[in-house]
C-alpha cells in the first residue's frame, strides 16, 4: 500500500495542460522544447504539485502491481515514471537559478520541504522497494545486459541509502530530517544569492577608476547605466566583476571594500547571515548519516564515489596541502619585494585584497606577460566558436544557431548540434552567458532533457551551459579574462559530456555519474583552450581581427605555472573545510570559528581566503551535491591529466586516440 503525505491529502490537483503550459507535452522541433516563452510564476506551484500526483500514481501502478517483480515491469517502469515532473522541475529550476524573483523565492520556501516529503515518500515505499530488491537480488539478474545490471544497481543502492531498509520510526525521522534540510538549503541560496543581488561598489569618481584597463572601465560605466545609479562606475558581487577589480584597481582601500563585500556573502550578520544555517545543517546530516548507518555524513557521501572513504580523499588533497602553501609563501615574498621596491614601505605587508593586484604585477615584470593584454585577444563570442570546433575536431559535431524556439530571457541563444557525416541531430544547446539581478554567481551546466532510447525511439538531450560574464554596451564584442575562458571551457566540457551520452536509460544518461568523475570531462576539456589550433584561429583581436602573436602565446606557456600555489590553496582550503566540516559527526559546529581554527591548524596562510568561505558555499551547502565532494575536482584533475597525456601521445590535441586503440 502507498504510504500516504500531508501532500496527497491537502494538495487536491486542480491544474490541467489547457491551463498551465508546464502541464503540457514538450511540443515543436527536437523531440519537442520547453515553452519557456508561455510560463509565468504564478504556473510553478500547480504545476508541481499536479506532476507529484501523477507520478505518485504512476508508481502506485509499479509498486501494487500483482504480477512478480521484472526489470521490465519494475526498473523500465520506474524509468518511464516522472517525466512530467521532470519537465516541470526542469523550467522551475531555471526560475529559481537565473530569474529568481521575490515571487519565485517565496515559492521555493514553501515548495522545497513538500518536494523532499515527496521524494521520501517513493524511496520509502516499501512494496516498490521489495520489487526493485527482488529484481537485483534475483538469480534473473545475470541474465540482463550490462547497462540493465548498472541501471538495478543504481535503484536498489539509491533506495538503500535513502533509508528504505530502515525501520519505520526511523523512516519517519529521516523524511523530516530532509524536509528541514531542504528548506535549510534554499535559505542558504537565497540569502547569498540576497548579499550578490544588493550589495555593489560604486565608483563615484574618476580617481576610482585608476588602474582599471579600458575594458573594465566600460563595462562598470554600462552597468551603472543599467541599474540607474549616477556613478563613473558599479562593480557587481560576482567573481566576473571582483577578479579583474581586485587584480587591476590601484586605489587600495577600494579593492579592501571590494574583497570583504564579495568575501562576506552569508557572513554579515543580520536576516542574510548563514552561519546559524550552516550550524544545523552539520547537526542534520549528522544525525541522518547515523540513522542511515554510516559514521559521518562524509562517508556517506563518498560510499558510492571513486574515492570510497573521506579518508582516500583526504590523502589526496593533504599530499598536495604541503608543496602548494610552500609555493605561496614564495609567491608571497616576490610580491613582498615588488611592493616594496615600488615605494610601498617597510611595514607594508601583503593583504588577501593585495594577491591579485601584486601577483599581476609580478608576473608582468618576470614574463613580461600582462593579462589585459591577452584579454584582448579573447571575445566572448570567438572563444565560444572555438569550443564549437574543438567539439567539431573531437566529436564530430556540427553546430548551427537556431531562432525558432522559445527562450527565457533575450541573452540565452540556442544551438542545434548534428553529426557533420551523417547530418543526424544530436540535441540542443543553449547558452546564457551574462549576469543579471536574480541570477545565481558562477557557470554551470545544466540538462534541460536526458538522452535515452529506451521505449526504441531515441530521445535527443537538451543542454545548457550558464555563466556571468559582464554584459558590455550592445554591438560591443564582450572581452573575458584568460581564467573565465578556462571556465568556459570547463563548463562546455560538462555539456558535451551530455551531448555525448549514448544509453538506453535515462538515469545513467550524460552526467549521471559518481560525484568524483562528473568533473572529468569538464576538466579534460580545459586543455584545448591553450593550444595553437584553438588560439591561432579564435583568439583574435577585437580591434583588427588579428590572431594573438606567438611571442605572446609563448609568454601565456612559460607562465603557465605561475601563481599555481595561490590557485591550489585557495581551492584546497575550501575542498579541505569543507572534508572536515562533515567529518566532525555530531559536535556542534560554529561555522566562523571552525573556519578560522581549521585553517590556522592547516597552516594556511594569512594572505589567502578559501575560494569559497563557509558562509557562501553553496557547493556544500545549498544542496546536498557537493558535499564532503568538493575534493572532486582535484580527483578529477588527475584523471583528466592521464586522459590528456593520450592525446598528447597519439599525435596533438586534434587526434582521436580512441580511433586507434
């Protein structure tokens, strides 16, 4: 019998596709689109709550089904169930991530606790679990192919570590326990999101601009312009905008107010404060690791990732701790010595507002190599075409720009991607590049749909990929600085990972993969952006069109290394945080103070801050995704370090080593 939810008892559906879009079958071209251009927010939560009922009859027909439990009627069906709510929570996600709005966020408050509620109810369904068990415990089971044995696995493991083999007193408490985090975790989001959205820099005066390269200059008068605030300038709350500030401004006190601004999202005190959150958060997941049987939430976490244990991790990242603090401190003392030898003063010490602008400078004076310079060199729009060609040399894909199906804001543009060979459509790519008021900071990748062909009609994937550049004067090409370059290929590295999927089940399709191996692709791919085949052709100057000099190419590889050891600690702090926080169990945590105890214990040093401070971790903290997994990326980097020595071997960057093994 179906357990029954405050949800199914007080949620009655009224909401139908005649009068909610969300509701409606994707239709058009493609295998059909979202009608982003028909949804309005007041859809959201009927729609929602319409798509729970469905599937929560749809997997009432699996679970009460009379006939014995088969991969068909019980793994295939649990496959094909959902897909309404799918769709649903597919646009709702877009919402909440890039147009949030107080109407929006008031619904996420209200939704995020009845969507875990709902979520427990199927992973506790205890006849569907008996089901899915009886298929991958049964001697049937050898006989299933290979992606039919994963794809059992995959049910049964995420239905065991959803508590669906605990008691039903513990049952009960694990489903609040994640209703509370849920609702914890959207507080989290909004109130970084609140801290990026309101606070800004303005430069009132023109001295304020001193240091700042032409580019900068523009795009902060432009975004002046756009938020109507009489200033020569506005610096927004997003790494795209702090970054360059804090590397080129000379005016120090302002780029002191810029680092603590970006640096103190969730940390302020007051209603957009985090660190009572992350206070319960810590205790809650303690507590559901226990009822689950594990010692830390850490180790359930990594229970089904390459690593295995927090403590194979923590090997990994302590081993690279040591040799990249030592690389700081002589990073440290060479911007010590430009400072002082430029006037500074004796008494004159490095602050973490000062890294970026003296690192700059030292890596001007000993490369003769000037980032604003090569930033010249890389518009937006070209780099993007580069990674179109790198997919096109690797992947055999073609992409073509499409204007005929609905977006959700006038900057997302949409890409068609074929098969150059055999002109087969492979899916859709959309690409919203610019940061605006109610999008989330960051890039990121997203699978509007997942590539499958199980019912036999192959089912094409629809991705995305997200980033916050600063959007310049309209006609003006958007110049971005060799590091967001290295992002963007990142992230593109995610979307061909779906692009590329080639499965029969949706669950294991794309990046449905363990948390240690989803950035694989992504950092595998940030290796072509330095090549001559990718620069010689898209890194064009965005005055005369010439392509970058190789003498200037040259200096980007000798400096290639340089600042490495601020680069890993920043990050390794935060992946290393962000491990020990989880590994605490159930003491009650402080947030600030286990921050700065932690780090001073590590022997971080005082120049540096976490790439991402507790308080503003929304890796680890507005979900649970990344988790006791932001060490991730360092495992991945190895992977994809071995991967790309392959290429390397098999002749350069273009060849396909697959093709001659």
């Amino acid at each position: 019998m179906l357990p029954t939810s405050s949800f199914a008892q007080t949620a009655p559906v009224t909401a139908s596709a005649a009068s909610n879009p969300l509701l409606a079958d994707w239709a058009g071209p493609y295998g059909g689109v979202p009608a982003f251009d028909k949804v309005k927010v007041e859809h959201f939560k009927p729609a929602l709550e319409a798509a729970m009922a469905e599937n929560l009859r749809e997997i009432d027909v699996i679970a009460t089904n009379k006939q014995a439990a088969t991969f068909d009627n019980t793994i295939a069906a649990l496959e094909r169930a959902g897909q309404r709510l799918d769709e649903v929570q597919t646009v709702y996600g877009i919402w909440s991530g890039t147009l949030s709005s107080p109407e929006v966020q008031a619904i996420q408050r209200e939704m995020a606790p009845r969507l875990s509620a709902f979520s427990d109810q199927i992973y506790q369904n205890e006849p569907l679990f008996r089901r899915i068990e009886a298929v991958y415990t049964g001697p049937d089971k050898k006989k299933l192919t290979p992606e039919q044995q994963r794809l059992a696995w995959v049910h049964y493991n995420n239905f065991v570590r959803s508590g669906a083999k605990l008691d039903a007193a513990a049952k009960t408490r694990l489903s609040a326990i994640n209703q509370e985090l849920a609702g914890l975790f959207t507080h989290f989001s909004q109130n970084v999101l609140a801290d990026e959205t309101d606070s800004v820099l303005v430069l009132k005066n023109p001295t304020d601009l001193n240091g700042l390269p032409v580019s900068l200059r523009e795009d902060a008068a432009n975004t002046a312009t756009a938020r109507k605030v009489p200033a020569v300038g506005v610096i927004t709350n997003t790494r795209s905008s702090i970054e360059p500030f804090l590397t080129y401004s000379d005016q120090r006190k302002l780029r002191e107010r810029a680092w603590r601004m970006f640096y103190n999202r969730g940390d302020n005190g007051g209603a957009h404060d985090n660190n009572a959150l992350i206070t319960d958060i810590l205790q809650l997941r303690a507590e559901r690791a226990t009822l689950l049987g594990y010692k830390t939430h850490a180790h359930w976490r990594l229970d089904n990732t390459m690593a295995k244990t927090p403590e194979a991790a923590m090997q990994l990242m302590e081993q690279v701790w040591t040799p990249a603090v030592a690389r700081v401190k002589q990073e440290v003392a060479d911007m010590q010595a430009l400072a002082r030898k430029e006037g500074a003063g004796a008494s004159f010490r490095i602050e973490p507002w000062d890294y970026r602008y003296y690192a700059e400078k030292v890596r001007k004076a000993r490369y003769d190599l000037d980032q604003n310079e090569v930033k010249q060199y890389l518009q937006l729009d070209k780099m993007r075409e580069g990674m179109f060609w790198v997919a096109g040399e690797l992947f055999n894909f073609n992409f073509t720009p499409v204007a005929t199906v609905p977006v959700y804001h006038p900057d997302v543009k949409v890409w068609e991607i074929k098969d150059k060979t055999t002109g087969k459509h492979v899916g859709l790519w959309y690409f919203d590049p610019y940061a605006r008021q109610g999008k989330r900071s960051g890039a990121w990748m997203n699978a509007y749909r997942n590539q499958q062909r199980m019912d036999g009609q192959p089912v094409t994937t629809i991705v995305s990929n997200n980033s916050n550049f600063v959007k310049g004067k309209e006609g003006a090409p958007t110049l971005i600085s060799w590091t967001d370059a290295t992002t963007l290929f990142h992230e593109f590295g995610h979307a061909l990972h779906g692009l590329s999927s080639n499965v029969t089940y949706p669950s294991l399709s794309g990046t449905s993969v363990v948390r240690d191996y989803v950035e694989f692709p992504s950092q595998l791919l940030e290796n072509w952006l330095p090549t001559p085949e990718v620069l010689q052709r898209f890194a064009l100057h965005y005055q005369t069109g010439k392509p970058i000099p190789q003498a200037l190419v040259d200096r980007i590889e000798k400096a290639a290394t340089f600042n490495q050891g601020f680069e890993t600690t920043e990050f390794l702090g935060s992946a290393l945080i962000d491990m020990k926080l989880h590994l605490a169990g159930s003491q009650k945590i402080d947030a600030d103070r286990f921050e700065r105890e932690t780090l001073a214990q590590l022997g971080m040093p005082r120049e540096i801050v976490m790439r991402h401070r507790t308080p503003q971790f929304s890796h680890v903290f507005s979900s649970d995704g990344y988790s006791a997994g932001y060490y991730s990326y360092l495992w991945s980097v190895v992977l994809a370090a071995d991967a790309y020595s392959a290429f390397t071997e098999a002749g350069g960057p273009t060849t396909k080593p697959w093709a001659s093994a």
